[in-house]
C-alpha cells in the first residue's frame, strides 16, 4: 500500500473517531441511465479509497439478482444518508474512468435537467458523455509501468546502480504510458532488470487504456485566407460589441439577443465576441443548426481561430471521443457543433452563442428531451458566463424574454453594406394556374429573366418524393393510401419506384387498384422535390440545376459538394427542402421561389404559424446578399394569413404584434408552460383506459392553475403499429407542473405494453 493510501486511512479513521464512530464509510451515490429517480448508496471498499471521485463511470451490483451495471458516482461522502441501514449496503465492484468524465458543473447541469425535464439523473448524464467516449473508442487497454513514491524516493536520494537508475529516470520523466517492452528498448536494458526495480517496489503495472496510435489528426488549419484581416466592424455590429464588451470583459452570466436581420452580420458579432474571450484564455462554445454545419460555415471559424473542434454528425466514435479528450483537456479554443455540443467538456468556458436560435432541432425528441437554448442558458447560469442567442426571427418564447427583460435585446435592422431587404411578391395561387404542376406563370417568368441575366436561382419545396399522395378516385371510397403500420399518408417516389412512409421509412409497391375497393386508376397527387426537378428540367433544360433534400444526400459529402459547385456557378437553379433555406449565403442568388409557403401553416400546432413566418423570412434571406439586388417570389394560397403576409414585408414585430395576443388567448407558450404525455402501446383501448385514468389522476391532484388537456388521439394516431393518446398540462410557471407529475407519476405507471414519454416545453405535438 503506498504512503497516500496511509495517510488517507489515518485521517479518516480520526474522522470516525470524532464523530463517535457507527459509520464505515466513504460512500459513493450513483445513479443509472434509467427511468429511476433515487441515488443509490455503495460502500467503497478499501482498494478505491483514493479512486472514487463523483464524475466517473462505475460498475455496481443492482438489484435483488446483484447484476453489474454501470452507473455514475455522483458524489462521495464519509457518511451514508441518514436512515440507511449501511451494513446492507453493497460494494462498489470497479471504477471505470480515470480521471472522471464528469466535472462539477457538468454534474450540477444535469442535475437540474433531470428536475426540469422530468427525467433521471443517470438518464441525463448519459446525453452528456457520447457514446464513443463511454466506449473508449480509439483506446486500447495495455500495461504500463508507473513509478512507485518508494522509487521516486530512491532515484533522488540513493546511489542507484546506474542502469536502473537509467530506467527509473527515463519512466519518470516519460509523457507516454510505457510498456516493459518499450522501457527495455528505451534503456537498453534487459527485463530481468525491471524485475529488479518491481521486487524493490520501485515500479509497479497498472492496466490502463491509452490512445491507440492514429494519424488522423487534422493539420492545423493554414488556411489562405486567414492572413486576410478581419473586417471593419459595421456602425451596427459596433454598437452591438459595445454592449457585450463588459459581459465578454467580466465574471457573470447574462443571455444576450443578437437579433439582426438576415445578412447583417450576425456571424461577424460572434467571432469578434469569441475573439474577445479566447484572447484571455477562454473557450467557448458555439451552436449551430446541424443544417448549417456547412464548410462554409466551418471556414469562417477556422480562419480565425487556430484550435477549433467541430462536432459534427458524421464523425466516428474515436474521432468524437478524440474532440471530447482534447477539449477536457484545454486544447481548444472554439467547439462548434449541433445540440449536443451543449455538453462540450471545456473546462475554462468563457462564452455561449446559439446561432439560428429559434431552430427546432436544438429540441432533442428522445430522452432526456431537453432543448439545448435552455440547457445552454442554464450552462451559462451555473458558469456564469454570457451567451448570445442570435436569430433574424427568434422564437416567440425567447422575444418574450427579452420584453421582460431577463435577455438583453441587441438589434441589428440593417444589412451589412446598406444592401437592401429583397422585395418579397406574394402569388395568390388561388388565381394562378400551375400549368405543369408546381410552378405558376409569373414564378417560371422571374426564373427566366434572372437565369438570362446570369443570376442564381434558389427553390424550396418542403415536400420530398414525386407525388405527395396516391387517392382512391372511386367517390364512395375515396381513401388515401396509408402507411401499413402508421397513420400516414404514403408518398411516391417516382425515382424509385416505391410508396415510402415519412414516418417509419416503410417501402411499398404501388397497388394496381384501390387496397379497400379494388378501383382501377388510383389518382396520384401532389407536388414534392422529385416533381419539381422533373418541372424545373423540362422548362429550362440549358440551365443546370441539382435537387437538394434528405435523398439525394444520403452519402457524408455530398451536401458539400453541391453547395460548393452552386457557389461556383456551375449549378444555376438550387431547389429542395428546407435544406437550402437556412444560413446560406451566395451573393449570386438574385432569385428565391417558395413554391408552396402553406405546407406547415395548417399543422395541428400552436406553432404553425411561427414556423411558416420563420421559414419564409430564412428563406427570402438568401438572396440579394451581393451587389446585385434580390427577389422572392412566394406561393400561396393564404396570402393574408398574418405569418405570410409579415413575412412578406420583412416585419417580424408585426407579425409578433398579431401572433402574441393569440398565443395569450390560448394559454400558450410563451405565456404559459405545457408538460406533454404521450403515451403509446399495441392495443388502442388500453392506451386510452390508461390515460384516461391518468388524466383523472392528474386532475385530482392538480393546483389551482394547472389545467389537463386531454386525453385524445394524438394527430399521429398510430406509428409503427403502435396507438398513440396525447394529453398536456399547462400552467404559467413551469414549477407546479414538475410538481404536480412527481407526485402523480409513481402512483400511475404505465401498464405492461405501455410506453409513456414525458415531454416538457414540447415542440413536436403531433
Ligand atoms: P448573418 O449571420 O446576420 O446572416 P453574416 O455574418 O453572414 O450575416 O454576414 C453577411 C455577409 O456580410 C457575409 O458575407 C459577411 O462576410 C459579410 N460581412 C459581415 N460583416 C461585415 C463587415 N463588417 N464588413 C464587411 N462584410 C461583412
Ligand atoms: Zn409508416
């Protein structure tokens, strides 16, 4: 036992003697990634003493049948929580991360997202860490040497024979793990002579991982462009630094809306923030979109700064595990990433920025179900740092905010080079033939002129596939095909060949005759990507143009590749899903077509009108970003509708001004909170029982302002051969509900085949 070990048992030992004995203790409390609220309780044996530190990985017995399973140490005290008995507490059976995975701010955020999402601490810790860090990819478990204390002792107060001392000087000074062999190799010695220095107690094995050797490392960025100086700052962006300055300069949290119109400059007010806090000795993070995870993008950091990590969805487990290390470890200034870079493991953060703030994918739809703005605002809280969330048309819930004043609203109206806005037209497809399918007369005239004049052309369509829906033509039948196991209407993909479900991605070939009453000539219908490329090609067949959505970009790359040969020139009409609306920018593109603005307005969902707002502002944004002005040109077939008609004139306070008193009205966010349950399972009736019981239960107990909605069908009754009930409760703050499913949910769990998800602050409700 080595000479820490000694003073650590004295000392604790003397602890128990004051406090008059009884405990035998340290304990480790450790949670699991399970739907289980409590902290467990495990002795530390002897040979942990000085292992266990809240943070790491841990394997515990479980349960009546004592399985192994790996938790995480939360924390470790010399005594056990009072009330338990600690001659049954079981052993911790191994520690299996060195040094911890987990810091104490890292242990705090999850702790208060499992409060405010409703989930498990354990489930939240284990979205922290990614999978291929718990895995160790790109690690290989070895035996190295370490030198003793005794050894250490040695070296520098005897008179050693000079080879071992040899040895002992080269293991101690080593930065790398060293096996006997490459010690031996290194020394010039024999192994007989670490056996030697072993017998003494000098050196002794420890199973470790380490990295395996890769060259996969990046150069480092040498990129052209990165002598090129940095741009004069616009009077607005100016004004905007001016503000952060002191929070950049400071110790303290504060949350900060960069809320500039498409083109202002947005990005340009980041990297001078960033710059600001990397220069004394920070690090910050950056969310983006995973859509907007584009090179482009990923230039604009790496030209200014020489350490930048960016998590991406395509890297491989040892790549991200590799990031996750290098982070923790202090060798990076600036993380980009998509949600879950929330969690990067930077040790000495000095700043948060989420750009496209109001994007629904920072939402995660699987547990734990957190949104990462929030979770990000929260990071910044506990660290006290700032952090800007930046958007041209941010979310209701975050404007709201800022007019109570818990954000700082910073403004940017103007477009960096005085360009103008684009002038939007809206065509009223309820007087518009569509000759060909998607593209009105005065839509294919704007194309023309802007092809001929050498401009670009962008295209959105947020409908994949060829025909939208396949129909039954018989009027007494008249059913929509749907998917064999969900109740969704299925899509031809002409390319293909097939029927495709959006939901569950089940293939299909297509029926000769209606499957419910066998009429011929099923009408095929509706207008998605495939049909408009097929439109766009036979009405200007001289001008190249490429389709972007989530099939043509099946292979990593490809995304790249496209953009960057439109960027060219080379492709001159870009069309796709909203794929192509977000966070480009090409100075060429003199032309935005919406081809249909309506497909989200009338979703079931109290956000269907933010959402068409959103995407037609983004989208007209792409163009008149150059020298040469741009034009956009929308479809529609309400083009009165307030998120049409706003987004339209660029207003996005007019159109908040109209939304808000609605949302008021309803009770929805932002004004007040909702908590979601969806409960699903095989058999419709028990589904429904359960949650009408549920929603009894919920009811009962219920303090004043709670309100239960529900239960009902989900819009989406059945997915993958599963029902689906729905019920929200909704209050202004969201502590009453937290409360409110805590004292309900154990006394109601979920029948057998039941499976209930909890979502708070829920953005998919369908
Ligand atoms: P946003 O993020 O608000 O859409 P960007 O930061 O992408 O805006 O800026 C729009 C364009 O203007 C980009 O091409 C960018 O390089 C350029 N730009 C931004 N700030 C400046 C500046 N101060 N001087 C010159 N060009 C700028
Ligand atoms: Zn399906």
């Amino acid at each position: 036992m080595g000479v820490g070990n000694d003073q650590r048992q004295s000392a604790f030992f003397a602890d128990e003697a004051d406090l008059g004995g009884g405990a035998d203790g340290p304990f480790a409390g450790v949670v699991f990634n399970r739907p289980m609220d409590q902290v467990y309780t495990y002795r530390i044996p002897e040979k942990f003493l000085q292992a266990v530190t809240p943070g790491q990985r841990v394997r515990v017995p479980l349960g009546r049948g004592n399985q192994p399973a790996v938790g995480y140490c939360v924390r470790v005290d010399e005594l056990a929580p009072e009330g338990l008995d600690t001659k049954r507490l079981k052993d911790l059976i191994e520690v299996l991360d060195d040094p911890p995975l987990i810091d104490a701010g890292m242990l705090e955020l999850t702790r208060w997202m499992a409060g405010y999402y409703a989930c498990s601490w354990g489930q939240a810790l284990d979205a922290v860490v990614p999978a291929g860090v718990k895995k160790q990819a790109g690690m290989r478990m070895g035996t190295y040497l370490t030198v003793s204390d005794e050894g250490r002792q040695a070296l520098d107060t005897q008179n050693l024979p000079p080879k071992q001392a040899e040895a002992l000087g080269i293991l101690t000074r080593s930065d790398e793990p060293l096996t006997i062999a490459d010690l031996c190799r290194m020394a010039n010695c024999a192994q007989s002579l670490i056996g030697t220095l072993r017998q003494k107690g000098y050196v002794r094995s420890i199973k470790r991982r380490v990295r395996t050797k890769v060259d996969d490392d990046p150069a480092p960025t040498s990129d052209a462009e990165a002598a090129k100086a940095r741009p004069a700052l616009t009077g607005e962006q100016e004004a905007v630094m001016a503000r952060l300055t002191p929070a950049l300069d400071g110790d303290d949290f504060a949350t900060f809306l960069v809320h500039g119109v498409t083109g202002s400059g947005k990005t340009e007010v980041y990297l001078s923030a960033i710059e600001r806090v990397v220069a004394r000795g920070r690090e910050a993070i950056v969310l983006v979109p995973e859509i907007s995870l584009t090179p482009q993008t990923i230039r604009r950091f790496r030209r200014r700064f020489a350490k930048v990590a960016v998590l991406h969805s395509h890297l491989s487990d040892a790549e991200r595990h590799r990031h996750w290390r290098s982070i923790a470890a202090g060798e990076v200034q600036v993380v980009v990433g998509a949600r879950s870079a929330v969690f990067a493991p930077a040790r000495r953060l000095g700043l948060i920025v989420i750009d496209e703030e109001h994007e629904s994918t920072f939402k995660q739809e699987t547990v734990p179900r957190y949104h990462a703005r929030d979770v990000a605002v929260k990071r910044a809280q506990l660290e006290r740092v700032p952090i800007l969330l930046g958007s041209a048309t941010p979310a209701m819930e975050t404007w709201r905010n800022a007019e109570l004043g818990r954000y700082v609203h910073l403004p940017m109206t103007q477009r960096v080079g005085s360009r103008p806005m684009p002038g939007v037209e809206l065509i009223d497809l309820r007087h518009e033939r569509l000759p060909l399918g998607g593209l009105s007369e005065p839509l294919r005239q704007a194309m023309k002129t802007a092809l001929s004049e050498e401009g670009q052309v962008i295209l959105l369509l947020n409908r994949r596939g060829f025909h939208t829906f396949v129909i039954c033509p018989n009027p007494r039948c008249n059913q929509v095909l749907k998917c064999d196991s969900c109740d969704v209407a299925l899509t031809y993909h002409k390319n293909r060949r097939v029927l495709i479900c959006h939901t569950c991605d089940a293939e299909k070939q297509r029926p000769p005759t209606c499957p419910h009453c066998q009429a011929a000539n099923l009408h095929y219908g509706g207008i998605g990507t495939e049909r408009l490329e097929r439109e766009v090609e036979t009405a200007f067949p001289e001008y190249v143009s490429r389709r972007m959505d989530s099939d043509t970009m099946r292979t990593p790359g490809s995304h790249e590749q496209v953009l960057s040969a439109f960027r060219s020139g080379e492709i001159k009409i870009l069309l796709g899903t909203q794929m192509i609306a977000k966070g480009l920018d090409f100075p060429n593109v003199t032309l935005v077509g919406v081809v249909n603005a309506d497909t989200a307005l009338h979703m079931p969902d109290f956000r269907a009108a933010e959402r068409t707002f959103q995407l037609v502002a983004q989208v007209a944004g792409r163009t008149g970003r150059g020298d040469k002005p741009g034009r956009v040109l929308v479809q529609t077939f309400a083009p009165e509708h307030h998120a049409i008609a706003f987004a339209a004139k660029h207003d996005y306070e007019g159109f908040v001004q109209t939304e808000l008193p609605y949302r008021r009205e309803m009770g929805m966010p932002p004004y007040g909170r909702l908590m979601r349950l969806i409960a699903r399972g095989p058999d419709e009736p028990a589904v429904r029982v359960y949650f009408e019981q549920l929603a009894d239960a919920l009811r009962t107990a219920a303090p004043p302002g709670v309100t239960i909605q529900g239960p009902a069908p989900a819009p989406v009754t059945k997915i993958r051969n599963l029902f689906r009930y729905h019920l929200r409760m909704r209050c202004d703050s969201p502590r009453p509900l937290q409360i409110l499913w805590q004292n309900v949910a154990p006394t109601m769990p979920p029948p057998g085949e039941i499976e209930l998800a909890i979502d708070v602050d829920p953005v998919n409700l369908l």
